[in-house]
C-alpha cells in the first residue's frame, strides 16, 4: 500500500513535525510512504527537518517531493506525482491541499481515501480565515482534529453562525491526538540516566519553540529573570537565533543561558533536571486553550516535566495525573516559580513507560487505520 502525506511547508513546526513522524511510522509497518510539500525546497541555511533528520528521512526510506508555484502548477504537477504512484491513501495536513486533492480525484476519477486533520484553533484565525478553513474541510472522506479545545471551538462557532453550521454541516471534525515517534527520541543525548533522576531538583528552565509571540518566548525570560529563580541554568532551543529578542542585558543573567539553534530535539543534550516551559498566549481568547504542544509530548517521553497554560490540558488529562505536566497561570510569576520550586519533580522510570505508550504515535495512526479497513 503506497501511502501519501501532504503538508504546505517544511520549516521546522509541529505540522512537518507530525507529518514526518507519522511518515516514519508507517515506513516503519511496511508502507510505501511519500510526502508531498506544497512549497519549494528549503535552502541548507533555513531551519527544517530535512537537513537536520537527513539520516532519519533516509534510513526511512521516506521520499520527499516538493512541489512550488501556484494552484495551477501545483495541480499540473500533482498528476505526474499520481501517474508515478498509485496512492490508496492520503493523509492532508494542507486545506489548500485537500481541496487540490479533491478536485484531482473528481476530474481523473482517481480512488484513494482522503483524510484531513485541522491544526489550529479558530480563535487563532480572522474570521475571514475562518470562514475559508470552514469552507475548505468540507473537500475531504474524514475530518480530524488535534485538539480537544480546537474541536469544542469549532463545534461551538456553528451555534452562533447559520452560514459556517451550512457550510460545516457535511464534515465534522473528530478528535485524532498528536503523537511521538519513540525511535526518534532515542537518539537523544541524556548525559544522565532518567533512572538516577527521581527526586532531582529542578536545575534547568527550557524553551523549546519559535519565537512568534503566541509561543510565550518574552513571558519565558519574565519567569527566568525572577529572583527566586536565578539559581537555575536556561535552556533555549529555537530555529532561529533569539539573541535579539532578549532585552534584559543583566550579565549574570545572560552567562545561565545556553542557545541551541536550529535542531531537531534529538540532537539536544538534555539534563536530569530540567523543565519544560510552555507559556503559550491566546491573548483575550482563553475559553478554548491548548497548552498540550508536541514539544511538550517529547519532554513527556524524555521524562521532563512541563508547565503549560492554565486550563490547557484537557486533550491529555492523563499527563497531568502522572503528574509530567502542570498548569499554571502564566499572569502570576511568583506562583509559578513557586510551583517549579516545590510540585516538578522528574518522573519515575516506570511512569516514563506509561507516558511512552500513550504518547505513541502509532495510537495516531491507528485511528486512521480503523477508516482505511
């Protein structure tokens, strides 16, 4: 079964990360896996997964097809790709994509099984971006969705809204959660055992993510500078370099904080000890809140504890139970470090084990298996 998987981009996000390791994991079943990238080919000096898992995608055997320009182009090139592979299935993580599909399968009479997943919650849109996902979701067989938040904001926008409830009538979308790929992760330099871990204290803030400002970069370095905290070393792994956007210049500050730029989390030299800050900002909109990142589900795998937005844990209620992530309200500083002072503590090998099961990402990809039986 050759197995097609679509996505806009490939600079390093939680998209092309979910992509790349649900490609993995069905290469690693027995699948013949390609991933379509409706963009051009990234240079060797822009962050990406393609350079930085170079062995991963090719000890995969993943193939990688990238396809820039415009609709029409993509669509013309989009029938040289089907008439090289005989795809039965397709994964979209692109609406645009989905609709090129769509279409694609309509005027060539094509059969595969098109399957959908929304990654962004609505609020996160303008309406008029709303309204064109809403319109686009509709162009696939099954719609999923990452988040348990993201899926409660979009069922709840059709109570208010008699045009999205018609235009989103036809598909609905369904809760399919994130997941690790664990072979990965193995890879990842622990210079202490996990097992040697239990009852270490915190001795290390990380940021693992983007520096947009959704992703909490500035109320990160807020809660490092806090003086109950300055004992703490600081990690900050970033595709792009963050010195710029540090404005405090205190020396003794700046001398606890080690940069990684540009890596994939394997590649990181992780410590027992640390801890994982997600502050992500929804700004007025805080009904519906995802805190749960994929960066926060690799920390969990490795072990590490992480902070995440209060109220944000609501796809993954289990983590918080074996007790690997915390809520926080990211507007009070002195709790939180109160918090990461007396409640985190690195986590038993054994519920390690527990967390690595249900983080999998073959609980991922079974979800679509069921529909592709």
């Amino acid at each position: 079964m050759k197995i097609g998987i679509v996505c806009d981009g490939f600079n390093i996000g939680g998209i092309q990360r979910l992509a790349l390791d649900q490609a993995y994991s069905l290469s690693s079943k027995g699948y013949s896996v390609v991933l379509v990238v409706l963009n051009e080919k990234p240079t060797n000096l822009q962050p990406t997964f393609l350079y930085s898992e170079a062995h991963l995608i090719s000890r995969s055997l993943v193939e990688i097809i990238f396809i820039p320009g415009k609709k029409f182009q993509q669509f013309a090139r989009l029938f040289l790709i089907f008439k090289k592979n005989d795809f039965s299935k397709i994964i979209s993580h692109s609406l645009r994509g989905s609709v090129l599909l769509y279409a694609y399968r309509i005027i060539f009479r094509k059969k595969f099984f098109l399957t959908t997943t929304l990654h962004q919650l609505p609020s996160l849109s303008s309406p008029s971006q709303h309204f064109k996902r809403v319109l686009y979701s509709q162009f696939t067989d099954e719609l999923f969705c990452f988040s348990g938040a993201a899926q409660a904001e979009w069922l709840n926008r059709f109570k208010f809204s008699q045009l999205l409830k018609i235009l989103g009538s036809h598909k609905k979308p369904i809760l399919c959660r994130n997941g690790v790929f664990l072979p990965r992760l193995h890879e990842c330099n622990l210079p202490n055992s996990l097992n040697s871990a239990i009852n270490s204290d915190v001795r290390r803030l990380v940021f693992i993510g983007r520096l947009t400002e959704w992703k909490g970069f500035e109320k990160f370095i807020e809660i490092a500078f806090l003086q109950e905290l300055k004992h703490l070393r600081i990690l900050i792994v970033t595709p792009t370099n963050p010195e710029s956007f540090i404005k405090i210049t205190d020396e003794s500050f700046l001398k606890r904080i080690k940069i990684e730029v540009g890596k994939s989390i394997h590649q990181i030299p992780f410590e027992k000890g640390d801890i994982h800050l997600y502050p992500a900002n929804y700004g007025d909109q805080k009904n519906y809140i995802e805190g749960v990142s994929i960066n926060v589900l690799e920390m969990a795998c490795l072990g590490i504890p992480s902070l995440i937005s209060q109220n944000g844990n609501k796809t993954w209620p289990e983590l918080s139970d074996l007790g690997v992530v915390f809520e926080v309200n990211w507007d009070k500083p002195i709790e939180v470090s109160s918090v990461i002072l007396t409640q985190v503590r690195p986590l038993d090998p054994s519920k390690i084990e527990v967390v690595r099961k249900i983080v999998n990402i073959d609980n991922n990809i079974d979800k679509f298996k069921t529909l592709w039986n």
